[in-house]
C-alpha cells in the first residue's frame, strides 16, 4: 500500500517509513525535493529496503534525478541498491561507500537539479560523514540525524565525536542567527518551525550533560557504564546502550 507525501515546503514534501522505533521514532523522512514545475526530484535518504515504502518514494517523486544521503546508518541507506535498480539515478554521500555514478560529497558545494539549488554542508558528530542540505530558495535545512524533530540525537562513538558535533550545532545556529534557515526538516519526526530555539535547547543540552559526566567522574564513575547509571537514571533502560556511547563520547571529548 502506498502512502501520499506530505507537502511542507513550495519544494519539500516527505514520506514516512514504516520503520518507528526507540532510535528511529515515527519512522525514517524520506525527503522528496523538486523545483516548482519541474519533472524531476531529488530524494533524500530512501529509508528501508520496504517495497511499499519505496513505491510510495516513487509515486510522489516522478523521475528522480538524484539520490542524496544525510548519513551512513542503516534506517537511511538500506533502499540504496534498490533505489539505484528502480530509477538508475546516480547516488550521492560523503562518504563513497554510498555513492553510485557520481562524486562523493563536498563541503559547500551547491548541487543544481533543474533549477532546485542544494548546498552540501559537512555537519560532522551524530557520525563522522553527517551531512546537512540547505534549500536556501525555501530557507530550510535538512538535518539527518544531526537534529530530529522529537528528542535529542545520540553521538555514538566511535565514529559519531562530541567536539565536531558542538562545532556542527554553533554552524547551524549562525545560518539561523543570518536568517538563512527558517525551519529544519529532520531525518525523524517533526517539522521544526522554531529552528533557534531547538539549537540552543541542543546546546544547552550538551552542556549540562557534560557537567553531569563531570560530577559523576568526581563521584568515583570510572566506565561509561557507571556514568550512565548515574546521569541517565531518569530514562528508560532500553536506552541505556545507546546512552553509553553517547557518554563513550562525552569522556573521550573531556580527555582531549
């Protein structure tokens, strides 16, 4: 069965995976991007190797130009063969493990799709090839895993590093302080229509987890573990092991 897009921009709709999850919330957004008037569109991270999902990508997008990823995991790559096998679009990533018939990503380069102006922006953290895509004509940027729509994002280590990522989150928030970002359209959940009020909330966010971390190393926390036990003990244990890298990476940020 397929599921109609929902329009949220003149140039964004998306359709939502049904994959919901602790780590995916609702389900994977699959964003569809095209030029008002044009016959071809981008799409940005497929999702699930989910045929329903996938013809539903297909029935919104039409022809489809390009396939863009924010990031390597899974819940946005899978459907990348598949994509490629269905359209015969090139893909595009930073990191070339995920990219097909073209050139991987590059920072501040701007992708033009009939007219549809994309700019690449490295946002480096949730994992080391996080990316954002910034629709300056309709001042919205597409967030990945970097900011979801519901929560905060966790920082897994190793390969996801709490230094670049605060260094992502300040980059976000000067877009938003030039006026160039209005809105974020994540990689789960909502819409963000208040995007400088959900950065500083990430950043303040950070911050006392940090202290948090601190205070528990000073109590005798000597693993991520033990520090989990201690500054996570107000949310579900089924999050616990996502929560350890995430507190793998606050240590590793404090010892540097």
């Amino acid at each position: 069965m397929t599921v109609s897009p929902i329009a949220v921009t003149d140039r964004a709709s998306f359709v939502l995976a049904a994959n919901p999850g602790l780590m995916t919330l609702d389900g994977t957004n699959t964003w569809i991007l095209r030029e008002p008037g044009a016959a071809r569109s981008v799409v940005v991270d497929p999702g699930p190797t989910d045929d329903d999902h996938l013809q539903s990508i297909l029935a919104a997008a039409g022809e489809v130009a390009l396939v863009l990823f924010t990031h390597k995991h899974t819940d946005h790559t899978a459907a990348l063969d598949r994509m490629v096998e269905l359209t015969g679009a090139p893909t595009r990533s930073t990191d070339p493990q995920f990219t097909r018939g073209a050139d991987p990503l590059v920072d501040g380069e701007t992708i033009d799709v009939d007219g549809l102006g994309i700019e690449v922006l490295a946002t480096p953290g949730h994992t080391t090839d996080s990316t954002c895509f910034l629709l300056g004509a309709d001042r919205s940027l597409l967030s990945g895993d970097t900011i979801l729509g519901r929560g905060t994002t966790v920082i897994a280590h190793p390969d996801g590093v709490l230094g670049p990522y605060l260094d992502s989150m300040a980059h976000i928030r000067e877009l938003v302080e030039e006026g160039l970002v209005d809105r974020i359209l994540p990689g789960h959940g909502p819409v963000i229509d208040e995007p400088g009020r959900v950065v500083d909330f990430y950043l303040e966010h950070r911050a006392e987890r940090l202290d948090q971390v601190r205070a528990a190393l000073e109590a005798g926390a000597t693993t991520p573990r033990e520090v989990v036990e201690t500054v996570y003990k107000d949310v579900d244990e089924t999050l616990w092991k996502a929560a350890e890298l995430s507190v793998a990476a606050q240590l590793d940020y404090l010892r540097s």
